[in-house]
C-alpha cells in the first residue's frame, strides 16, 4: 500500500500550482483575443501578489492562535474554489465588461484571483498536512508539485500553443522558425498557426487535475490502506504543544536561576535555537530561509518572466525545448532528492550559487534581446536551451532539500517554509514586474523581422 500512498501524494501535489501554471502556458491562446492583450502577464502578476492574503491569513493564524487552525478543511475549501473557478473559466474567458476606460477581461481577472488565492495558500496548507504522512511521502509531494508545470505544458505543447511560421506578404511561402532564409524582396509576416483544441478544452483539463487532486486528498485522509502510513494521532498535540512552547519562549526567557536543577532526558539534548527541534543555530536558520527566499524569488518569478525573452531569438524551437526541459527537470531533481537526499548546507550553498550563475546568463542573453549571443549559430539555441535546464535542475534540488530539512523540525517549520516560498515569490515579482512593464529593460523583436548583426 505504500505504492498507493506515493501516488495519491503526488497527484495532490500536482494540484498545488496545475491552474496557474496552466494559465502562464496558455498565454499565447488568450491574450490575442482579449482587450488585455499581452499586457495581460503583468495583470497576472500583481494579482497573484494580492493572492497573498491568503498565505497571510494562514500564518497570522498560526503565529497568534498556534494549534488552533486544522488545515484540512482549509484545503478542501480551496480545493473545491479550485474546481469551480477552473470549470467557470472554460467558459467566461472571453466575456468582458466595459467600464469608463473601455472594456476589461472582467471574468478573467475575477477568476484569475482565485486560482491565485487557492495556489498561493497551498504552500502553507498543503506542506503542514504532509507531516501527517510519513517523512519518505514529502519528496513523493515534491514531484508532484513539479509535475504542476510539467503536465499543463505538455498539454499545451499537443495543444500547440504559440507555433508560429513566417509568411511572405508578397508570396505564398511558408517558412519554420527555425530555418528561415530572408527574403530581401518581401516582408515576413508572423502567422499563428491554428490550436488543435481550444482554450475551453484546456480549462476543461485543469478543472478535471484540480478533481483528481481533491480525490486524492480525500483518499489520503479516509482511505484505510493509507491510514497506515499516517503518524500516530498525537501527533497534532505534540505540533501544538510545540508550538506554544514556542511562543511562550519568545514571550518571556528562562534565566539561568529559574531553571530546574534536574533536568528530564529531553532537556539533556541540547537546542541549539528555540526554532523546531532546535537542530540548526539562529545563523544557520537564517541561511536557510534566505536561500529559500532567493531560489523561489528566481525560479518561481524572475526568471520565468524573461524565458521568452531569453529564447525566443533564437527560434521557437529553442523556446519550446527550453519551456519544456526545464519543467521537465523539475520533478526529475524531486526525483534525485529522493535517493541522494544530502542535507548539508555547504552543499545547499554551492548549488544555488551555480544556479543563481547559469540565471545570470539567462539574464544577460534576455537583456541583450532581439539579439543576443551566438544567435546566428546552433550553438547559441543548445546553450540556452541546457543553461535553462541545468538552472531549474540545481536550484529544484536545493528547494527540495530545504523542504526535507524542514519538514524534520517539525509542523511549525514547514509553514513557515511555505510562508517563506510565498515571500521570495513575492518580492522577485514585485522587483521584476517594474523593469519589464515600466522601464522596458527588455525587448522581443519581431519573429519574422528582426535582423541582427552576424
């Protein structure tokens, strides 16, 4: 029965992040039709930042009534708004409101929220309810939520999503992306080529992911084969004991004189922090939750912000590889964490600092789009290309890690490590958003058009 526990944990962790995900993958569907047009990525933005509340909400609850909020019934909520939007989605995207201003994607935006509200609050309820498991279903959990991304993408790319060929306005002849020969007397024009199925069908889709994680939730909770798996029932009161035992130490601090002068067998094991079990010092806990705030800050926002950018020149082929590699390594390095867990924080630290290098690079190459390095050369598509997995790869195994690391100081740490998630995402949004949508740091090119220099 552990088989099953695996699998129903990982499709619950495929339903944390399916629905927006889903919709950042089904961008080049919508946003042609609606007045937002492209401008609809940075709406998307900032109401995911304003989904916060939600993570906000959570924490509050937790750091001033801690113990007193069961997040089941939390998730089954927002499981079920899930549900709900999604299915409302496939058919009111395109319905749109007119105000002062002109018309606005009022059900979009609208519904939108809500899939952001329900995503965002997964990281501080869906993490918590792994410590009901046992610790080897957290990495199972891991996959899953990596799988968020990989298996909307891979449904987008049979959808085929944002192929586009170049026509010549003055003759009838189609040409690839990828190897386009110039005409220098005629202009190419983008043509879009026709989806296999429609957005409704997509939404459709992660309506019927976000049933599938509601029932395995369900089974992960009822389902007497898994019962099994789950810790011993006093496992929530010991969490809450711990965690008033948390806040009254950081109400009031024992002095040297007020301590028992016998100390019982728990009190000789010496915590190093009052933070969990007390395993890692206050210098260490710092390290971890600011790198935990800077992968998630590169991974989850800024870098995903400039893929397009980053790839795009050289070629739809290089942006499609490269879109879906690097989702594809994500559950692969949830994968490797599972057999080759190693906790060391050196090890953490050398990991996301080549992570954070290979972003640099995907950096750079965004910044100097339309017309980046080696652009004429096939070499330039295969380093984007393995630079993007490679980036995802590293800094997906120290997410994981983290998240392992956590997980054994017990409930209270990993709601903070999804409240930390939530943070970095946050703030690497609000810190790219500007340089994108205000100052317009970065510039696509026409994909038909755009010469550079060889």
């Amino acid at each position: 029965m552990s088989l099953l526990t695996h699998v129903l944990a990982c499709l619950f962790g495929i339903g944390s992040w399916v629905a927006i995900n889903g919709m950042w993958v089904e961008l080049p569907m919508i946003a042609p039709v609606i007045p937002e047009g492209w401008y609809l990525p940075s709406y998307l933005t900032i109401i995911i930042q304003m989904a916060n509340i939600g993570p906000l909400f959570i924490t509050l609850m937790h750091r001033f009534r801690p113990g007193a909020l069961d997040e089941r019934p939390v998730i089954y909520t927002i499981v079920a708004v899930g549900v709900v939007a999604t299915f409302l989605l496939a058919f009111f995207w395109k319905h749109t409101l007119t105000f002062r201003d002109g018309e606005h994607s009022a059900a979009l935006l609208s519904l939108s929220f809500l899939l952001s509200v329900v995503d965002c609050t997964s990281s501080v309820t869906f993490l918590p309810f792994m410590m009901r498991l046992q610790p080897k279903y957290l990495t199972t959990y891991f996959i899953g939520e990596g799988l968020s991304g990989l298996v909307p993408a891979l449904v987008a790319l049979v959808q085929g999503v944002g192929l586009v060929h170049c026509k010549n306005v003055s003759a009838i002849a189609n040409f690839s992306m990828g190897n386009s020969s110039w005409d220098s007397d005629g202009e190419l024009q983008a043509n879009y080529q026709p989806a296999n199925f429609s957005a409704q069908v997509f939404f459709l889709f992660l309506s019927a992911m976000m049933i599938v994680c509601l029932g395995a939730f369900l089974l992960l909770n009822h389902h007497p084969a898994v019962a099994r798996e789950h810790k011993s029932k006093d496992y929530i009161v010991e969490s809450q004991q711990v965690e008033k035992i948390d806040m009254s130490q950081s109400l009031k601090r024992e002095t040297p004189e007020e301590r028992p002068m016998l100390d019982s067998p728990e009190s000789l094991v010496i915590r190093r922090s009052t933070f969990g079990k007390g395993t890692y010092s206050r210098t260490e806990l710092v390290f971890i939750f600011v790198v935990l705030a800077w992968v998630n800050a590169l991974t989850n926002a800024v870098l995903p912000s400039v893929q397009s950018y980053s790839c795009f020149p050289y070629g739809n082929q290089a942006y499609h590889l490269a879109a879906t590699l690097s989702t594809a390594a994500n559950p692969v390095a949830c994968f490797i964490a599972m057999f080759v867990p190693i906790r060391s924080l050196m090890l953490l630290g050398v990991l996301t600092v080549t992570g954070t290098g290979f972003g640099a690079y995907i950096m750079a190459m965004a910044a100097l789009s339309p017309c980046p390095l080696l652009i004429h050369h096939d070499l330039g598509a295969a380093l984007i290309v393995i630079t993007w997995v490679i980036f995802v790869l590293t800094l997906s195994y120290v997410k994981v890690i983290i998240g392992v690391i956590l997980r054994d100081e017990g409930h209270s740490a990993l709601l903070w490590c999804g409240a930390v998630v939530q943070l970095g995402s946050m703030l690497g949004a609000l810190t790219i958003f500007p340089l994108i949508s205000v100052y317009r740091l970065f510039q696509s090119g026409d994909p038909c058009n755009t010469r550079c220099p060889e």
